[in-house]
C-alpha cells in the first residue's frame, strides 16, 4: 500500500466519496477538530461492494482487473472515511500509546489494538544500553555485545547515546505550526511544519527519499488532494502544488535546488518509458530521457517504467533502475540507465515467474555500483549492468542504501526472516559481501522501523524511525527518531514522534537531509488517524 492512486481506466466507473475536516467551536478555550480515523476502498459491482481494501492502488488493481474479465459490468471504486471528533483544548489529555505486548514480527498490515498510557519523564533513565556492531559473514554473525548509556556535548544539548528508556512526555502537545520546541527527552530543537486540517494528511514522502532540496530551502510532501507540495524553508509558505501523478517517483534535483525529476506515473494508463523533470518555481515541466525505443528492441511489450515507489537513483542523480511493466501490469524485465551519458546501460528479462511476480522495489547504490532488487522473499545485489546477482538475505523488509565512512555503499535492513541475523538491524557492504550488525529490535523492543541512509556527506550515519511499537514499557524503541553509525555502533536518540496512527500514511517515514543537519519525520500528534503532519529536528554534529 505506497500511495493513493486517483487517475483510473477510462472503462472503469469510479465513484468517491470524500469527506472534509472541519472545525467547529465547543467552548471558551476548546475546538472539536475532525480527524479521518479510518478509510476503507471498495470495489463496487453495480454499486454493490464485492471487495475492500485499505489503499487505493490495490483497490484500483482489482477493479481494473474486474472490468477486464467483464467488459459490460458496472465496476466502480468507492472510497468510505470515518471521521472521529477530537478536543483540542488548551490543557490537552495525556497521549494515549498502543498496547506494546505483542511478539509479532512486522507487518506492513499489523493492526494495533488497544491503548495503553504514556508515562511522564523528562530526564533519560539510566536503564540503557548501547550496542557495538559485529563484522560478520551472514552464516558466522553472533550477539553483539551491550554496554551502559553515554552522553556527550552537542551545541543545542548533550546528546543522549545509546539504548535510551526515557518515556516521551504525557504532557507533549500537538505545537502551534510553524513553531518549535525542544524535545522533552533528549533536547533537541523540533519544529511542526505542516498542517493536515482540513485535509486526511500533509506528510513527508517517504524515508529513502529526501524531503529537503539540496540546498535546504524547500521541502516537499504528498498532500491529502492526492498531489505533492512544495514548501519554503523559510516561512513555511507554499511554493507550488505540484501537477505531478500521485506515483510519479519524485526525487530532487542533486545539485539545482529547484528542479525536481519524476516519472509519469505507476500504472499501464499514464506511464510511459520516459524521465521528467519540473521547476518548482516557474512549474515549467520537460521530458530529459526517453527510453522508448531502446528498451522496446529488448523488451518489445514494455510500456512504462517503475522503481516501485521505494526506490532511489544513485547520490548524483545520474543513475537509475527501474522496473520494466507491460501493459497488463506486469513486470517484464529490468533495466539501467545513465542519465549523465544518456546510456541504457542494461535491460535484463531473467527473472524468473516468481521474481516477476514479487519485485517490490528497486534502488542504485549511492555511487552507481550496484542495483538493489527488493523481492517478497529474498533481496538481491546486482553489478550496475544487472549481472552477478547475490543474496543479501532472504527476505524483502525496510531498508535503505548509504554510503559508509569506509568509502563504500552499504545496504541498511532490518531482518524480520527466521535467518541468524533474525530481529537484528544489519549494513551489508555492497563490495565485500561483509555483515555489520546494529541492533537487535528482539531485545526490549519490537517494533516496525524504517531507514533513511540518504545523509550522503554525513557517511556511516543512517537515521532509524519506529512506529506500531509492539512490546510495554519499559523500552527503548518506540515511536521515536535515532540515528546510528553503521560502524561502531554509536547510537544517537533524536526525538520521540509522538505519532500512533497504524495507517500507511501514519507511518513515520522519517528522511535525512545531505549533510545530517536536518531530518524530516511524521506525526499524527497523538490522534491515532491518519492526519499526519512533518516534523523537523534540527541536528547537531554526531560524535
């Protein structure tokens, strides 16, 4: 479920139904702010539902499929919102958090339950602990060893290092836009800079793509009207809505602060085997690669071009992957492309039914050396001209590229498959084939996560976000943001989210910036919907 798709077939009947927040006064000091709680997408036969689904793209997948087998029905996608009253007050109640007793290993679908309360604290505890990785070969890798909590001096506050058990604050609220405060556990400065009223959410992208442009003076998010907006550092304000498909793949620009590139679309009606970019600024849009013809005289069905929504070029923006779709939606073959040279590099079709069927995603390591193919139940590293694949484990979860300090690209992961490295979060060195592991989400934790491993000039830093915690207090994982040297093992807690929702759209997705300085999370503020909004912590130097 990677994003809402709102263009459909021509010969599908859709209808949507939408509905909007609103506000409306309760009493001196109070507003009720009506919140999207839940969305629920169903295909409809004749205005009749014959299947639900929590996304539109599956939705859509299904209907599309519908209409194919039977021309003449009546098939539609209806979408259903319930929206829940909320109290914004000027004491508001302590934030409640979901139930953390489950063992279960992560799943994108996992539903939370029940609540439980946050307790108070604002001072870490001294129940920590941090863990040094262990160089390895995936078949020989052994428990890293642990050690007590550590502080040390950064220049807006000491940074707290390590497994950090400190509870966020049950007196946190949801700030004013626009305005900022310092994290009640660890003191950093963290600013709320969108607003999702009035809408279902207004959040960051996604963690393996940046939200800042290069030179930090815009961000850019996917807004709940199904398009992407660009933002102004500065004040906030609104640079340009972006008439971009709503899986359009964007990534900024690495060195023009004002242009973004994208794709025209995920799906057999609007894509096409051609590279775009806009200027989000003037809005002035053009087409900087077509690869029509040259992947058709390998691949003679290919129609359109698709890094899954998950994926990412190289740190340059010159190299890509894509997956090579046809027009019934399947994969159909791999290619790569230098954009720099404007070289096709390579197109394979050997893959067999099942990666077809079950390629997730794919991403260019941060030089241009390697193609990550993330399937179902195995990830594979491939040499730049797709040959040499090899296992990097046998599973496809959370994940991302970066570049280490060693000077090589690595592959960050969580590996939630019954392997040895099972529960641990592992860098794999693209060139040796060497295992590092992190931490163990096993240990006092279970809990979803995401990496971000997009701090190019920061490198042997990638940044973690949790989210759908599934172990009580005390723990020292949940809803929260940190960042991790790949290797030694430095373990530096940034913020706690605050964010609850167990909705796609909730999750936190947090995104660093090039040099680290700046990472980009999601919040719902405690509502447990899907209304979430960007956050910005302002980052000190790492140790």
């Amino acid at each position: 479920m990677k994003r809402d798709v709102w263009r459909v077939p021509s010969l599908v009947l859709v209808a949507i139904a939408l509905v909007i927040s609103f506000v409306v006064q309760a009493s001196a000091g109070n507003q009720v702010r009506f919140r999207i709680d839940s969305q629920v997408w169903a295909v409809t036969d004749d205005g009749s539902p014959v299947e639900t689904f929590d996304n539109a793209l599956e939705a859509q997948s299904a209907a599309s499929s519908l209409k194919t087998g039977s021309p003449e029905a009546q098939i539609g996608v209806q979408l259903t919102e319930q929206l829940v009253a909320v109290l914004d007050a000027q004491e508001s109640p302590p934030l409640t958090r979901r139930d953390k007793t489950s063992t279960t290993k992560r799943n994108k679908k996992n539903k939370r339950t029940t609540t439980t309360q946050a307790s108070s604290t604002t001072q870490p505890t001294t129940q920590t602990t941090t863990t040094q990785p262990t160089t390895t070969q995936p078949s020989t890798s052994q428990p890293t060893t642990t050690q007590g909590p550590t502080t040390t001096q950064g220049p807006s506050a000491p940074l707290v290092l390590g497994q950090d058990f400190t509870e966020p604050s049950s007196s946190w609220q949801r700030p004013a836009l626009g305005s900022s405060y310092q994290d009640p556990a660890y003191g950093l400065p963290v600013t709320r800079l969108t607003s999702a009223d009035g809408t279902r959410f207004n959040r960051n992208e996604y963690s393996r793509r940046q939200a800042e442009n290069v030179d930090g003076t815009m961000f850019l998010t996917y807004h709940g009207d199904a398009k992407f907006h660009v933002y102004s550092s500065d004040d906030g304000s609104l640079v340009r809505a972006l008439n971009l498909h709503p899986d359009s793949e964007p990534q900024w620009h690495p060195t023009n602060p004002s242009i973004i590139r994208y794709t025209s679309g995920s799906n057999s009606y609007v894509g096409s085997l051609r590279l775009f970019q806009v200027d989000v600024v003037s809005g002035q849009q053009q087409t900087i690669a077509d690869l029509t013809n040259r992947v058709q005289r390998s691949i003679p069905t290919a129609l359109y071009l698709t890094d899954g929504a998950e994926g990412s070029p190289s740190a340059d923006g010159n190299i890509y992957a894509w997956r090579i779709m046809d027009a019934s939606e399947d994969i159909v073959g791999i290619a790569t492309y230098d954009l720099g040279r404007d070289l096709l590099i390579a197109v394979t079709t050997n893959l067999t039914q099942s990666q077809r069927d079950t390629l997730d995603a794919i991403s260019v390591s941060p030089q241009g050396d390697h193609v990550i193919a993330q399937f179902n139940n195995s990830t594979l590293a491939y040499d730049i001209n797709l040959s040499n694949p090899t296992e990097i484990f046998p599973g496809g979860e959370h994940s991302d590229t970066m570049i280490g300090a060693d000077g090589d690209d690595y592959y960050v992961y969580i590996d939630f498959t019954g392997s040895i490295d099972a529960g641990w979060a592992v860098a794999y060195n693209l060139r040796t084939g060497q295992k590092n592991r992190l931490f163990d989400l096993y240990d006092s934790a279970n809990t979803s996560i995401h990496f971000s491993g997009k701090a190019f000039d920061a490198p042997g830093w990638v940044v973690a976000s949790t989210y759908n915690c599934k172990v009580g207090s005390p723990n020292w994982s949940c809803e929260k943001v940190f960042a991790v040297n790949i290797h030694d093992g430095t373990m530096v807690n940034l913020a706690h989210t605050y964010n609850c929702g167990d909705s796609y759209w909730t999750e936190t997705h947090a995104s660093a910036n090039r040099d680290l300085s700046r990472v980009y999370f999601n919040s719902d503020a405690g509502s447990c919907g899907i209304d979430a909004e960007v956050y910005r912590i302002d980052v000190p130097t790492l140790p």
